[in-house]
C-alpha cells in the first residue's frame, strides 16, 4: 500500500485493504445512489485502485477518497479511464486535499501506463488548475482530459 503523508492527512492507496475500499465505497454512496465497480480490470483495461484520504489521528478519520471507472471516450467508442467519483467530506474540504487526490490519482495511472484519463465534473477549474483540458462543456458538467504518459 503506497501512501502520501502530510502532517495532517494520508492518502492511502486502497489496492491491498479490501476493508477500506468498503469504508470509501459506503462513504461515496452517501453522496451519489449508485457506483460503478472502482478496481480491477475493465473492458480489457487496468484500472488503478481507489484512494482514500484519511485524517491522521489515532482513529485515521476516512475524510474523502477517489475512484476510477471506465467508459467512452468522449464521441467515441474506444473506452477509457475515468475519475469516476471524488469526495472530500464538506468539514475537511478548503485544505488541498481534491487537489492532492487528483494528482495522486494522475500517478497511479502513469504506474499502470494509462495514457489518458477522463473526468466528468461540475468543478472543471479545480482540474484546469492542474492542467487538464476541456473537451466538452455541457450545460452543468464538463468533460476534461488529462495526458499521463507517452
């Protein structure tokens, strides 16, 4: 399990603590009704292992986590990596910790050789500001890309 600390906070790589990924699952279903599989292989491709924010204390608090999935690429068919949830309970956010979540999840993927991920957000500054790239503007939510190897 790969982790990056900070004085406060870890960020926890969930893909050998099957008993976290259901604490993050159970909290990102709080915020949304359903979830697509986040781990393991789909539709042929690798998909990098959830990761957890845990507030360092003796309890390690779950505070927020993110997620991956698969689907289409935008206006294509060839499926692709996606983020495909990002929490950070509302007492804890203002502190970095989407941020750090989000460069964390850009690492993972380089590791598995993904070229490309892909979100679908109603925050697209918070990825512009780590360089990802508008692909589609819908009314509510963007679509962004962001290129992780070569």
């Amino acid at each position: 399990m790969e982790n990056i600390e900070s004085n406060e906070f870890t960020i926890l790589d969930l893909k050998d603590t099957p008993e976290r990924v259901e604490e993050l699952r159970a909290l990102l279903l709080q915020q949304w009704a359903s979830l697509d599989p986040f781990e393991g292989i789909h539709a042929n491709l690798s998909v990098p292992a959830p990761l957890a924010v845990y507030q360092m204390s003796a309890e390690q608090l779950l505070v927020g986590g993110l997620a991956f999935s698969t689907y289409a690429k935008p206006r294509t068919t060839e499926i692709a990596v996606w983020v495909n949830a990002l929490f950070i309970h509302p007492e804890w956010r203002g502190r970095g910790l989407a941020k750090r979540l989000i460069q964390r999840a850009e690492l993972a993927a380089k590791k598995l050789n993904i070229v490309e991920i892909f979100v679908q957000s109603e925050f697209p500054q918070l990825y512009e500001s780590l360089d990802w790239t508008p692909v589609e503007q819908g009314t509510t939510e963007s679509t962004l890309r962001k290129m992780v190897s070569a």
